[in-house]
C-alpha cells in the first residue's frame, strides 16, 4: 500500500468523522418527514420572499405546505423562462432574494430545439453538496478500502460559456469539483482540468492516459453505465498508445488541446512510469486486452446510476470490471438531487428532505391538470408518481416528468426508485408502453437466451396494422433464429407488464415487434451528435431505449449509420 495514502488515510479521519455526523444527523430526520419538509419549506420560501415571483404569489416563510399549494401552481420550465431569462441578463431579483447569491447555469437540453437554464445558487448548491457527502461517507463507511485509494470521477465544464449577465454556463460537476479543497482534490485521479476538453475523444483519451498511470483507483464514478463501458473499450482499444504515452511521459494527441488546459496538466503528462507501463504491457501479454478489472486490481466499487434505462447496461460491465459492486448515485437532475441511495445493489434512495421541497402525483393523473397531489409522508409502497421540486433555485413545485416507485419506507420517509420520464411513454394505439417495461422485457429476455445485445432502442413502426422495431447493432451472434426467439420472448414479457399492450396485441390492433439490424458504430455517432447538443454532455449522457416518435428508425439509419 501507498505511504502517502495511508498517511492521507489518516489524516482524513477527522474529516469523515465530521461527514459521518452530517450524515446521521440526516439520517435522524427521516423520523419526522413531515415537519422537516414543512420546515424545508418555509426556508427556501424566505429565501426568495423579497424576489418578483415570490412577492407575485404571496409566498414568503410563514406559509404552510396548504397555503403553498394554494397559492402557487404546479409549473413546467416554459412557466419559469420569462423569469430565468431575466436573471440571465443579470436581473436576479426576478427569481432570487438578494441573499441567495447566483453561482451559475446548468443546462439540460431537455425536450425542445432550446436549452433549459437551470439557476445554480449558493444554498442550493450547499445542499446539493452535502446530499453528495452524505452519500459518500456512507459508501465509505460501506467498503473500508477506499481510504486508502484514489478515485476516477468524469465531470463535465461549468464555465462553457457566459451569459449576457456575466454567469457561468455549463454542468454542475464542474462547479462541485473545482470548488472541492486540496486535501479531497488530491484523492482524484483525473484532475478537473480535463473536463474542460471540448473534444470528447481527446477528452477520455486524456483522462485514460492519467487514470491508467495509477495503479491505487478503487472507485469509478460517472453518471451513467454507459460511460463507463465506452471507457473500458476506448482503452483496450487504444491501449498500445496509451501504454506508451505512460512510459515516455507524453499525451497522444496534446497538439489539439487548448494550451492554457495543456499547461494545467503538463507536470503530471510528463511524468514517465516505464514501471507502469511494463505491468500494463505484461497484462496485454496475458490476456491480450487491457481491461479494468486487470489494471485496477483493487478496485472495490463502481458508482453509477442503476435505474431506469441505466440499468439495462451493467450486465455488460461485468467483462471488463469484473463481477463488482455497484453503488447508484441516486436520483438526481440539474434541477436537484432527490435520493441517497443507502445501499449497494439498488437505485432506490431515501428521499433528501433536508434539501428541497417534494410533490407527488399519482402516474395515472395528469400533472397539470390534478387536484391529487401528495406530500412525501402520504405516498403508499408500490406505487408510482411523477416527482415535483421546490428548491432553494427559485422553482416551485417544478414537474420534472420524472417517474418514481415508492419502495418502501425509512422510517417515515420514502425510498424511491426511478423508472422512466414522463416524456419516454409511446402511444400508438393506448397501449402507453414506458421505457422502463421496455427494458425489463429486453433485459428477461436476454437473460433467458444468454445473450448481450449490447445498446438497444425500442420505435414505433406505422403499418397495418403498426408494430415496434427492435433497433441494435448486427452481430454474428444473432442469427435470425435467434433472433426470432428473443424477439418472441421480448413480446411475451412485454404483454405481461403491459395490459394494454397485451390487448392490443391479442386483438390484432398491434403487430409482432420486428427486427432491425444497425451497423455497427451508428449508436456512437447517434449518441455524439447528442451530446453535442446545447446542454449536452458525455458523463451524463443516457441512451434512450424507447423513442417515441413515429417512424423515426428510418431517420436514424440514414443519418447515422457508418
């Protein structure tokens, strides 16, 4: 073991101690949701009460959660743009209180051609910060090894751009990471320079070049699962060059980056590790890749998010990482973070009631046109609800078309696992499949034929009478037997979650689903084009499984195929 990590490891004693105590002073909370919710509340209300908006709606810190839903109604984005377009030109008071200073944006490219600005606030950002140390002393706490290892974390810029204002506009990774002292930033493999990298090839080529020359990670942390299966491919793939920039002390590629990044991450490139790169190059000679699970050796768990469509890819984590742990971040979005996960295995997550205000409406029911909305003690396990946001960032009872199951409860406040966006729904005949029933049906039937099918998406296909397209990347595993069978038990499990697709399917109103073969390397130019998006970005980048627009195979073919 490293001298300098066990001296850190020491060092940080007092530290986790402190993180351990925030944590169960939350943990503490959860016996009350009710009166801790109120009181959340009534802070963030005050916080803004002196702000265009509050003062509009008589909001202001004596209200009740009854005179809050009262006053105040349940609100998309297109509600609260007139408002964030007025703080981006640096009229703050439009949303804020003078006390809650703006930070920055972070963008979400959301559902339309423009991209939702999400106000970033010092108390809110606060919360947010502590929502991620609660979640990382217990995980600590949980796999003892990782004091004495470092982290891999992939983040994306917070300052991508400014607004006419003069704010920062980018992901709130970035904000967190650089904003992280000293002592944590030292326990990051890959500095948060290389987050500011605009090219995204560059930019994994650049982090696997400084993760691969440390041999002490122990953890890995990204948004979602399918970062971190690029990442393991792009390295075996690049591994001879990667080797040997580890050896020489170089970076593969440094003439396109921007030199004032560059000069940040110069000292550490030119550090030569020919004794790395010799036990890198006697890995190849072994197995003949170049693997996670062979060059991390103590790695003890990945931290990701597991729910939704997320969930669909870590079977195939298991070649490259080997057979291990994986901890879900928990629920959360640019609007906020909504669950700690406290344990391993699971996406479901106690609510955070100590950071935002919650709402809940019934799946069934319209969000916008309901009298049935929930608070957080009310809600019954098993059952599923869209989620609404009050939070410190000046949006109120804020419907996020998020959709969540109640799992259960810790003490009296409720665990919640994500299932799908609101918006992730297909339609065609009233059958309203959601992306999570997808997945489960394509994940069972793999399972049954043993079969990786690697990235999937499940479109709507107009016919007589109209069906859904299996779209994935052709293999010589999948022969048309094969398929045919999967593509059987695919339709059999989606009847069994689905009544109304079971229906429609057995009166002939919907045909069998149907097959259709991608070359291979079209999903990653369908997800880079994606990303590039305004409010885009690689680490929190989720492949959709189900595409509900009408005939839109067609179209993917035709623009992205190789």
């Amino acid at each position: 073991m490293h001298a300098l990590y066990v001296l850190r490891a020491f060092g940080g004693t007092f530290v986790r101690r402190r993180y351990r105590r925030a944590a169960h002073e939350f943990l503490a909370c959860t016996s009350d949701c009710r009166s801790v919710q109120q009181a959340t509340l009534q802070r963030i209300l005050q916080l803004n009460a002196a702000s265009d908006l509050s003062r509009q709606y008589n909001l202001d810190g004596s209200c009740t959660i009854e005179e809050f839903q009262s006053r105040f109604p349940v609100s998309e984005y297109e509600f609260f743009r007139p408002y964030i377009e007025r703080v981006k030109q640096g009229e703050t008071t439009a949303l804020l209180g003078p006390e809650n200073r703006l930070l920055m944006f972070t963008l979400s490219s959301g559902t339309t051609t423009d991209s939702k600005f999400i106000p970033i606030t010092a108390p809110f950002l606060k919360d947010y910060r502590q929502g991620w140390q609660n979640w990382g002393i217990l995980t600590y706490d949980d796999f003892a090894p990782l004091k004495y290892q470092n982290i891999v974390q992939l983040t994306s810029n917070f300052d991508k751009f400014r607004t006419p204002g003069g704010t920062p506009c980018g992901n709130i990774s970035g904000l967190v990471a650089a904003m992280q002292s000293p002592v944590v930033q030292s326990m990051y493999t890959v500095p948060g320079d290389v987050s500011r990298i605009d090219d995204p090839q560059l930019k994994y080529y650049t982090a696997l070049r400084l993760a691969l020359a440390d041999r002490h990670v122990g953890m890995l942390t990204t948004a979602n699962p399918s970062t971190l299966l690029h990442l393991a491919q792009f390295a075996d793939q690049e591994k001879e060059s990667l080797v040997r920039d580890i050896a020489e002390g170089r970076l593969t590629g440094a003439a396109q980056m921007d030199l004032q990044i560059l000069g940040k991450l110069k000292r550490r490139l030119q550090r030569k590790n020919r004794g790395r790169a010799r036990e890198l190059e006697q890995i190849i000679e072994r197995t003949g890749h170049l693997y996670p699970r062979d060059y991390w050796p103590g790695l003890s768990v990945l931290a990701v998010w597991t729910g939704g469509s997320a969930g669909a890819y870590l079977s195939q984590l298991k070649p490259y990482y080997g057979d291990l742990p994986v901890r879900d971040h928990g629920l959360s979005a640019s609007e906020g973070r909504m669950t700690i996960p406290l344990d391993s295995g699971t996406s479901s997550g106690v609510l955070d009631i100590t950071s935002h205000f919650f709402e809940f409406i019934p799946e069934a029911e319209d969000p916008l046109n309901t009298s049935h909305i929930l608070t957080a003690d009310q809600l019954e396990e098993g059952q599923n609800y869209y989620i609404l946001l009050t939070t410190p960032s000046g949006l109120y009872r804020y419907h996020i078309c998020d959709v969540v199951r109640c799992t259960g409860f810790y003490q009296s406040t409720p665990l919640l696992a994500f299932l799908h966006k609101g918006a992730h729904i297909s339609n065609l005949t009233g059958e309203k499949i959601t992306e999570s029933q997808v997945v489960d049906a394509v994940r069972s039937a793999t399972q049954q034929h043993t079969l990786e099918l690697g990235q999937f998406a499940v479109i709507p296909q107009w016919g007589e009478p109209p069906c859904y397209q299996l779209l994935f990347e052709a293999s010589p595993l999948l022969t048309d037997e094969t398929l045919t069978r999967l593509l059987a038990d695919f339709d059999q499990r989606l009847q069994e979650s689905n009544c109304e697709y079971a229906e429609k399917r057995q009166s002939g109103r919907l045909a069998p689903p149907v097959p259709c073969p991608l070359k291979p390397g079209t999903w990653q130019r369908f997800a880079t084009e994606r990303q590039q998006k305004p409010g885009g970005s690689f680490e929190q980048y989720k492949h959709p499984c189900l595409i509900p627009q009408l005939d839109y195979a067609s179209e993917l073919i035709t623009r992205f195929s190789p």
